[in-house]
C-alpha cells in the first residue's frame, strides 16, 4: 500500500493574508495538520480545516521531526514566516531528511520574503544589488556575521539586515551600526517594523538614532543604504542607473 | 472634481498562477490598464479586463512615463516580473515621479523574487546570509559589478547571480565564473532556468562547464555556494548551522 502523505513547507510571506501566494493558501487549506510556530500559525488559522499544532521558539528540531512523521501518512503544512528558504525552516527540513535517511513526499512553496514586503514601504531601498545579513548570533558566530557586515560595506551594497535584535543580544545591533558608521559616516537607514502587519511602523532613521532608542524589535528590518542611495520626502530610493543611460 | 486614478506596481512572481500573490491577481483584474513588456504580459493575459499594453526590452522609461500617465484618471497596473523592488520597475517609477513632481496615486506589490522561486528546486542553497549580483552591465559599470562579486566571495556569502548572460554580452559571465574560480576554485554552482514556468530546468555544474556550455541564458539564476554549502544527491544546501547547536 502506497503512502499518501506529503509535506509542504509553506511560506506564508509577511503576515497579511494578501501578500500569501495562492499555492501557499490551498497547501494550508488542503492539510490534514498545520505545524508551526504560535506567531505563523495565527497568521492562517482561519484557513486551516485540519488540526493544529504549534510550539514556541527554539522548538525547530522538534517540529521539523514532528511533521515529517506525521508526513508519512498525512498532508501536513509546516509554516514559516516570509520564504522558507531565507532564514526560514526549509534547510533544516532538508537537513534532517538526509542525515535520517526518511523517505517523504516533501515540496517547499516560496513566499515573500520581509524585505520584499518592506523595501515598498519605504520607495524602493534595494532596487539593484544587494547583500542580506542577520545579526542573531545563535547559529552563526558573530565573527562571521561581522566579516560579511563590513565586506558588503565595501562592495557598496544596499544591505537587508534580519533580525537585528531581541531582548536576549541587544549588543549586536549596536556593534552593526558602529560598523555601518566607521565605513559610511552616521548615515541614515530604514527601518521597518511589522511589515504588511498590525503593529506596521516605518522610519528613517541615523546610525547612532538607531543605537540609542528602543524602535528596533526581532520584528524589524534595517536597509543600509549604498553610496547612489537617495533619501527624500521620508522615503529611500536607490536609482538602478537609468539617469547615466536615459534621461528619466 | 477628484481624479479616481491608482497606479498599481506589481510583482507577478516567477510566471506560474500559483506563485503570484492575491493582492497581484486582485489588482491585475480591476485594471483598466494592464501595461508590461510582452513577455510578463504573457503570465497574467488571460487576467486581463480591461486593456493591454505590451512593449518590448528597453523601453522601460517610456512605459513609466505612459503608466503614470494613464493612472491619473485611470486604473493601471505596471506588470513587473518577480519583485518589482528587485532589479525590477519599481525604482524607475519613484524616480520618474520625483523627478516629474507628477502627483500619482501609487502603490507596488511584492512578488515572489527569482532567487524564492529558484531555491526549493535545487533544495536550499540560500538559507541564510547571501548576496545577490546582477551580472548587466546596462545600468552598472563592469567594475562595480566585479568589486562586488569578489567582496562577497571574501565575505564568505552564497551569491544569486541574476541576468548572468544575454546573447549581446557573454563575456561577463566567463569573468564571473573565473572570479568566483580564483577565490574558491572550480566550485560547482546551481543553476535554475525558468524557474517554476514552462521550459525549466536546473543543473548542478562546474563553473569551468558554466563556460564552456551554452546552458546559461537571462532567464537563468545562478547560485554560488559558500563554505559551508554541501553538495549531494543533486541537491544544494547550505546548513543553518542548527547541528552546531542541536542534534539534528
């Protein structure tokens, strides 16, 4: 007897019901459980027809086991905030599949990733290339993740930065902005908390601003701006060159 | 008497239905104007209300120019394939109006970026910190592109390559392969074309056959690994790092 189970490790975008790719929504819609974080998980709850099993932070490996087992013979959506494979739990799906040697029916449905839903808010940061970059340091050392902040510094990429603080490592936001303004003086960056959600807040704000009041959550993204990065009437526009080809 | 007019700046995702967003499909369907180059103007035809109007490469400023003016009276959507703050339209737009003082009414909807489309096919080769580049030296001088590349390398970042080759300029893609070969070697790469639309294909290939092949066009992505990027059964992925803090 074949097994009828399958996996989807579903990205639910920024939070907003609109911002959900329609292939996201059917997969929950379609499932027999929905396994995610609490946070996820209320952002679909309304479209789930199955059960739900939701945990808290840190509980990754265990939701990752849970929903593969239960995937042997159920369809099952495990949720993930934004894409799956952008500091989401796709990679370690994967990981634990291969290291276990499990045979699942698995398929990863990409989202919109935060600084999709955010760059918007804000005109259009990013435009061109590149570099994202979060600060938590709890899977990745912090000299690593020092290394590539300035290394992007100096190939004058817009940067994303992810994750920029929480309660447990306040430190690290500081330490990255110190970085920015050694490299690019006390600039100004955006910074978006609760994209395309409740609690939504935008603003620019400068280097040591950032460093010196509480605006920035594990909720919010920063765009760094690159030399050509304008910012004007409260938005920041990083031009993709048409002006030195065109005339806009 | 007030204008009705809206501007919508959308994000049609890589090309099938299933990856584009509910706000871009409600906003391509209450359009009185669907403006886009052909080929993004293809995925979401059958959509279409009210009119269409489809132009070819490089007339990005003259479709800008004809999209804000209709959106003074009417409803327009400016299709934009992936996301339009990603090497895509969105910048142009803000340019365009800042520099005009024209009073618009408009508003972007992200979409899912060629880099989330791409990664589940080849498994999770992002999956964390990563840089991405655009290889078009349209817009950008060669120099840039290439100080870009090879402080990503240094920064031990994965790299999404987009726009990697075109028919009027292979020879940047031969340098950025020999770029990415001086720093880590003859590593192999990801390669996604077409992702998630008709004509898909991906390959796990030797940067030295990324040159010699002629596999590589502009609809494809490409995605350099970092360090810790492993390789195995056809699939790419880069760990999160949990199994240096957990047993996965």
């Amino acid at each position: 007897m074949r097994s009828q189970g399958k996996l989807y490790i579903v990205g639910i975008g920024p939070g907003c019901r609109e911002l959900m790719t329609l292939k996201a929504k059917k997969a929950i819609e379609s499932s027999d459980y929905v396994i995610g974080h609490k946070r996820y998980v209320d952002f679909v709850r309304d479209l789930v027809k199955g059960k739900i099993i939701e945990s808290g932070m840190g509980r990754e490996v265990e939701r990752v086991r849970l929903a593969v087992e239960l995937a042997k013979n159920n369809v099952v959506s495990l949720v993930s905030g934004g894409d799956p494979c952008v500091y989401g739990i796709a990679p370690l799906v994967i990981e634990y599949i291969q290291s276990k040697g499990v045979s699942v029916d698995y398929e990863i449905i990409p989202g919109v990733s935060a600084l999709n839903s955010a760059s918007p808010l804000l005109g259009s940061p990013i435009s061109g290339d590149h570099a994202v970059v979060s600060l938590s340091d709890l899977l990745v050392p912090w000299e690593i993740i020092e290394r590539r902040l300035r290394k992007a510094l100096e190939g004058d990429f817009v940067i994303a930065i992810y994750n920029p603080s929480s309660r447990k490592r306040k430190g690290n936001l500081e330490k990255a902005m110190k970085i920015v303004m050694e490299h690019r003086g006390d600039v100004f960056v955006g910074v978006v908390k609760n994209a395309c959600r409740e609690g939504e807040e935008v603003r620019i704000m400068k280097c040591s601003e950032v460093i010196s009041s509480d605006f920035v959550d594990m909720s919010t993204i920063i765009f760094v701006p690159n030399s050509e990065t304008v910012i004007k009437n409260g938005m920041m526009l990083t031009p993709r060159g048409y002006s030195r080809k065109y005339e806009v």
